[in-house]
C-alpha cells in the first residue's frame, strides 16, 4: 500500500496521533506526515503512507492556506487562546479600514521570529521544551511570503481572515503581529488549513469515515505518490535511459523528452520560495513513474528512485 492519504485532522489531537490511527486502519508501520498542524488547529494534513513517506520533504516545501480567527487586547505566551495570558489591552477607536490596512501590510515578504512553544528546534532540542522549563533560547527570524491576504470578517473585536503562505509561517505570531501593529496585542482563537498543494479540505477523508472503510476501500483513494508533485516539470526516458537513472548514472537532457521546462538556463532560476526544488523534475518512462531527478547543468541524475526492479530486469 503507497500513496498520500488526504487527512482531515480534528481538534484536540496531534499529528502524531493521526500518523497512529493511519497505522492502525491499514496495518503499515511506514507512515508518515506533511507539514505538522498544532492539535488546536483542524484541517488538512497529508498523511504518507508506504514509499510515499520518501516524498515529505518535497510536499512540505509545498505553499499553504489556512483560515484563521483571532481576537484584538489579549496577548498569550503561546500566541493563541489555549496559552497563559500575559496581558490585555483596550481596543478603541479601530475602524474596519484600519483594522484592513494592517492586515494587508502582511502581504508579501515578511520576517518573523518563530513563538518560543513550537516544534522548531534550536541546539537539538525543540523549543517548547526550553519554554516549559522557563529556559531562555535566541530564536533566529526567519523569511518568509505570504501570497495572499482576505478579510474575511469584523465583529467587535474577533477579525477572521484567510492566508495564503509558504512553508515556516506561523499564523499564531502573525494573529500577534497584526495585534502590535494596531496597538492593541492579538491572539489566535481559531486556526484550519483549507489547503496544502493540490490537497484541499473539500476532499479530505475524516477520522470516522476512515475508521468504517476497509483496507481494500482505504488503499482505493490513496493518492499516488506522483500526483501531488505537480509543480514539478516532467521528464520521460526511453528504455536505455531508463535502466542508467535508476542506477544512478547521468543522464543527458538532450537524451529526455521534457515538459513544463521552456528553457534548461530558466528552469535552472533558483526558487526562493521553494528552495532548491526548483532544479528537481518527475521522471518517468511511457506512463510509469520511475522516481524524482536532479537537473544539473546539461545533466540529470536520481534523486530518489521509486522502481528499482528497473535496475535488474529488463523493461
């Protein structure tokens, strides 16, 4: 059993306790998750299974959405409502305009200082365990983008929006930037990820109707482990072609049929966004899905290859 399942986290559970429950309804031990979701947060959160679990990095880089609702004077050690309150303020005079303009101000590239209760680790250790211990850490800023900005809604002091955002954006600290930029502190009360990829909530599978399946009816709408990889371009090979990448020789680009790469000079550009991937492609042969490579100069070489039979039988 391989593919990506489209899971709808609940609240109140970790993303560790949905990989838990995936093990359990289809019997595999190699699961993995993409893009961890705080237990008060809901929403979507692609759960690897089987050789899927070698594809995380790449579906983590992937830009995301989430709606969020926050409300203005209240400020926590955790950035949202379920942490300790340290301080709340009056919230006065704050027009919709206002309350707008200072929204949208986060739109674009933005830098942010992680919150100190998260899973981001410094020295090793991740940095909710310095903050329970009330041990001080220098938690570094970082970059990040944020594509998209709606308003959704203003109700006294409740704001509701939507983001659109890259990988390492935390929507508590931007409920809390928001908060500083009127005045007044803010903090997040509600969080779900509409989207991550091509995975949307309108499409993903609950806990309880995954617990009534079968493993037969589970393995059915798995998505295979190309599917999701859509922003990279394609690569097809022929049979000889085939057999060298997937035992890792170098493979000419003038030898493969390529798509969505209008020029190698181009497609080499760095992605900010993304990193490095932008230099990685599908590869395949006819129809098959033979693993993920590496564009280097003229070059193509394996970054991970998922049909090794091809390395020892013939095609």
């Amino acid at each position: 059993m391989n593919g990506i399942i489209n899971f709808h986290k609940p609240q109140q559970v970790t993303s560790h306790d949905c990989v838990a429950l995936i093990r359990r309804l289809t019997g595999i031990k190699r699961v993995g998750h993409t893009g961890t979701l705080d237990p008060m947060a809901t929403g979507v959160l692609p759960i690897c299974i089987g050789s899927a679990t070698r594809i995380t990095e790449y579906l983590d880089q992937d830009e995301k959405i989430y709606r969020c609702t926050m409300q203005l004077g209240i400020e926590t050690d955790t950035q949202d409502i379920w942490g300790q309150i340290l301080r709340e303020r009056p919230v006065e005079n704050l027009s919709p305009d206002r309350i707008a303009e200072a929204v949208f101000s986060f739109q674009g590239d933005v830098v942010q200082i992680p919150p100190k209760y998260s899973a981001l680790k410094v020295n090793g250790k991740r940095l909710y365990e310095y903050a329970r211990k009330g041990q001080e850490v220098e938690i570094k800023s970082r970059h990040i983008n944020i594509s998209k900005m709606v308003l959704d809604n203003v109700q006294g002091n409740q704001i509701t929006f939507t983001a659109t955002c890259s990988k390492g954006t935390y929507v508590r600290t931007l409920c809390q930037d928001i908060g500083e930029k009127l005045g007044c502190g803010g903090t997040m009360t509600g969080l779900v990820r509409l989207a991550t990829g091509m995975f949307r909530l309108e499409d993903s599978f609950t806990p309880e109707a995954l617990k009534i399946m079968t493993k037969e009816e589970i393995e059915a709408i798995l998505v295979p482990v190309d599917v999701p990889l859509t922003r990279f371009a394609s690569v097809v090979l022929d049979e000889k072609a085939a057999r060298d990448f997937t035992n890792g020789k170098k493979i000419l680009l003038s030898e493969a049929e390529t798509s969505g790469i209008d020029t190698v000079s181009d497609f080499l550009v760095s992605d900010p966004k993304f990193d490095d991937s932008s230099k990685l492609v599908r590869v395949y042969y006819s129809h098959e899905f033979i693993g993920i490579g590496r564009i280097t100069g003229l070059e193509l070489t394996a970054d991970k290859v998922f049909n090794t039979r091809l390395q020892h039988e013939s095609i």
